[in-house]
C-alpha cells in the first residue's frame, strides 16, 4: 500500500500540537489525514477528513480511527475534566481493535521517577506513565515525540507581565542563571510527527524525538531579547509564595524546580536524540533568538 492510501489520524486536530501536525503530513507527505476534534463543524484546517470524536468516548474513537495506519496521540492534561492514563488508555485500546500500525504519542519526561518521587509534576508524568502502555501494545510501529519549552508560551500562560515597578517581565519560581530549560517553536513538532511516519524504520520502535531548539536560562532570554531591543526583567520568588498566584502554580512552581535540578529533559535524553529527532524531521529547530525577532 503506498503512503497515499494510508490514512494518519490526528487527535486534538485544533489544538497547538496537533495543528502543526496536519500542517506539516499535509506539506510534506502524500499522506491521507483525518482530523479529529469534537466539535468538526467549526474545523477549518487543512486536514482531507474531519470526524467528531472524544478521547473520553472510546466507540466514537473506534469509529474514527477505522482503516487508518497511523495515528498522532496527544492528551491536554490542563483541560478540565481530563485524566491524562484514562484517556490515553482509552485511544491505545481503540487503535488497537482498529488496526492501527503506527501510533506516535506526545510523552514528557517522567519528573516522579528522574526525581525520586522529589518533584510532582503530574503534566509531565502521567504522559510519561503512558509510554510502557504504548510499549506493551504490540503496535507494528510506535515512536515517542518529546515536545519541550514552547517559545509560544511567552505570548499566552508565561507572557511578561507589567510589575509593581512598572517594569514588565517575569516573576518565577527558578533561578535566572539556571540554563535548565529546553525549548523549541511549537509549529516545528508537526515535521518530527510526520518524518516518523514517513520512516518508520528510523524511528518507529519506541525511539523518542525530543525538538531542541535552545537549551537557555532566563539570564540567555534576557540577553537575547536585549540584543533585539526588547528591555525585560526577571525577579526570582519562592516557590511556596509563587504556589499561591493563581490555581495550578503549585504544579508550574514544583516544574521549575524540577527543571532547575535535573532539567526540562531530566538527564533522559541527549544529543544522540536530539540529533536523530533533527535527522527525521528533515530540519535544524528554530532558536529562540529567530524566534523571538518575529514574535516578540
């Protein structure tokens, strides 16, 4: 069967992940792809099929993932109502009795087990959790995607805000001289997602792909967005003050000093993955600097 009758579907087809996965399978293979969101009606990508579907629903998921190849998991652990394992285990299960022969999962590192059980980072490892699921499947082809710091996150749920000097920048539970944060464009996960469907024997037997742009600490940030004119501060705060800004900074102030202690990748993965990641996405990550002069 050639790539062009082989259906990829993708999950969480209009969110930031999956997004830039159709958009990548889309330029850059003949692949057929099939979206999924649960409201399809408001769809508008690029996708050639769009299904309504519900990781939380398994017969719809079975439905939607009928005679397809591939399929592109990712679970959004801040969405109210989700748990990360149920929902994960939901989609394996249903990839499974649908024939799927490739599934890609969008994993993290696992802060419980790098960490001794120090840090509790559930947004990192439930998904982590998820892998020896994945593993034990007995899918044909299976591969790991590591998606790290998105740059995009300093234009939404980390944007500098204007502080009490009148400054504007960021107040954060982690060192600024800690060059413990792996980052990359969001955008670019699509080609990683698409190069390992495209060679499976690259990259489908449980290889994981972490997208490395830059590895930087606030003072690089700083630094990088003074060159460009852009004037920022930073002010480091506890961490059990920080927990007390608004709901969920208790989990975001135990991953910074996860990150500060072990790193966004924890030590797990390196430059043999990061440079294989780079080898089947076809493509050199953005940096931050690139970036940033177009964004920020």
């Amino acid at each position: 069967m050639s790539n062009s009758e082989k259906i990829i579907v993708v999950m969480g087809a209009t969110g930031q992940q999956g997004k830039g996965v159709v958009n990548s399978l889309k330029a850059k293979t003949d692949f057929s792809v099939r979206a999924v969101t649960r409201a399809p009606e408001n769809y508008k990508g690029q996708a050639d099929q769009v299904v309504k579907a519900d990781l939380n629903d398994t017969e719809s998921l079975e439905a939607a993932f009928e005679g397809a190849y591939g399929l592109f998991l990712v679970t959004n652990f801040w969405e109210q109502g989700t748990n990360e394992m149920t929902q994960a285990g939901n989609a394996i299960g249903a990839a499974k009795k649908a024939g799927i022969e490739h599934i890609v999962w969008s994993t993290l590192p696992d802060v419980k087990d790098i960490s001794g059980g120090k840090w509790d980072v559930p947004h990192f490892t439930d998904k982590a959790v998820v892998d020896a699921l994945i593993r034990a499947a007995g899918f044909k082809h299976y591969t790991f995607v590591i998606a790290t710091f998105f740059y995009q996150n300093f234009l939404s749920s980390l944007a500098p805000q204007i502080q009490q000097d009148g400054s504007t920048g960021w107040v954060l539970p982690i060192a600024r001289n800690s060059k413990s944060i792996h980052m990359m464009d969001i955008n670019q996960l699509g080609d990683t997602v698409a190069g390992a469907l495209v060679n499976p024997n690259l990259a489908g037997q449980g290889q994981y792909l972490p997208i490395v742009g830059d590895l930087m600490s606030f003072d690089d940030i700083l630094a990088t967005l003074e060159k460009q004119g852009k004037t920022y501060t930073f002010q480091q705060v506890p961490s059990d003050l920080f927990a007390t800004f608004f709901p969920g900074a208790r989990e975001l102030a135990e991953m910074f000093a996860y990150f500060q202690e072990y790193t966004y990748l924890g030590g797990r993965f390196g430059a043999e993955e990061i440079v294989l990641e780079q080898k089947v996405a076809g493509r050199i990550p953005t940096h931050f600097a690139d970036w940033a002069a177009d964004n920020m």
